[in-house]
C-alpha cells in the first residue's frame, strides 16, 4: 500500500484529507484541532495525520509548493488509499482591491499558466478546472455560519511564484480572478482524472495591490477561519 512518498497502510488515511501546503500547517491542525491523533507519514517530512474532529474521523497532510507536488500526493491519496474529498487549505495573494489580508477564498474553478492537463491528451480544448459542488456547498454554508469573510470566486494557480510583473496578473484581474496561488488546478485536474472530489480554501497572506504581506508564522498559525471551515466539509 506505501508509495515511494506515503509511508500510511492500508485503512490509515481517512476518507477527506485536509492538504496545507505546508507540513507544519497540517500538524498545527492535527495539534490543535482533532483528538485521538495518529502520525501516517514522514516521508520528506511531509507529515500525515490522521484523528477526529467532532467526531468525523478526518485525516490532515501537507502537499508541498507548486502543482506537481500536489498533483503526486493527490494522486497516490485517491488512487491508491482510495480517499474521496481532497480538501487545500492554503494561501494565496489578492489581485482584487477589496480583499484583505485574512480574509478567506472559496475557490469554485481553477485558471492556470501550467501545461499539467496536457497529460490528459485532450483533443483541441483546454479542461476547465472545477471544484467538486457538495464540498463547495458545505465550505459556504460553513462560512456563513461562523460569519467569516469570505469570497466564492475564480483562483489562478501559476507555476511561478516571483517574476509575475503586475502587466501579468493584472490581466487576469481583469477577468474577475480573485487571487494568486500555486495548487488548486493540480488538485481539481486529478480529482476530475479520479472521479473524485476537491476543493481548495485559502486565506489571503499578501496582496499584490497594497504588498501588504503576513508573517510565516501567522501563516502557520492564525489562519484558523479557514482550517474550520475546511474541518465543516468532512465527507462522512
């Protein structure tokens, strides 16, 4: 059942996964968050966690930067530890005057300047890159509840993380996208590939209008609004 990059056994990953993409990020969830804890993987030390939360057994893992670090932990979690709702919860930087630093994103579809669906083989299109509608649905409800701020919107997930000149991302602004990332089409592509289920959520860390910028350890730590809204949308 292990992977070149997933110590777990069979049965030791639940059926939703929380990604951060930071493996310290996953084990503050674990920390924090659920009880009846237990390590599934250190392999690179990208650290697995599988516990409860309000009695929904869930399991938390870091996914790495960039869309083929996730596409490779996604892959192996729903094709070979046959998990169902795949669920980032990451950052992302606002190209949209209105969002602010903490506030969180909903992302329903996923634009990209990454070849990764060309994999695929599609004859002449490009494959749009959705989030599954009952986890998406479950996020939203979960927002309203706690009275968070939060944006349902459109996310850009680029290959680079410097070297995006504002004449780049402003265009895509333009075209109503709400922030900058580096992940969500992975995870929504090979959902689709799988038949399965994702969503990604972040919280906005920096903003590529005012530069205002969090430090890396609230990005560890203060991004709790979303880490409940994702624990909401546990697939039972």
């Amino acid at each position: 059942m292990s992977t070149p990059h997933n110590e777990a056994k069979a049965g030791e990953i639940a059926k939703t996964v929380l990604m951060p993409g930071d493996p310290l990020r996953a084990k503050f969830i674990a920390d924090n968050f659920l009880t009846d804890v237990k390590q599934f993987n250190s392999v690179r030390n990208m650290l697995g966690f599988t516990g409860y939360y309000n009695g929904k057994r869930v399991s938390v893992m870091g996914s790495g930067m960039g869309i083929p670090s996730i596409g490779i932990y996604s892959y192996e979690l729903y094709h070979h530890y046959d998990v169902d709702r795949i669920i980032r919860v990451g950052t992302a930087g606002a190209i949209q005057p209105d969002l602010n630093l903490f506030d969180i994103v909903i992302a329903n579809g996923a634009s990209t300047n990454s070849n990764w669906a060309s994999q695929y083989n599609l004859p002449k299109g490009t494959l749009s890159a959705t989030a599954s509608f009952d986890a998406l649905e479950a996020a939203v409800n979960s927002a309203r509840k706690h009275q968070f701020k939060y944006r349902v919107g459109q996310v850009f997930s680029s290959d680079n993380f410097y070297n995006d000149p504002e004449s780049v991302w402003s265009r895509w602004a333009k075209m109503g996208i709400t922030c900058c990332e580096m992940e969500a089409y992975g995870l929504y592509c090979t959902a689709l590939e799988a038949h399965k289920e994702a969503l990604a959520i972040v919280t906005i860390s920096d903003s590529m209008i005012t530069h205002q910028e969090t430090t890396s350890e609230e990005r560890v730590k203060s991004f709790t609004n979303m880490m409940k809204v994702a624990l909401d949308c546990i697939k039972e």
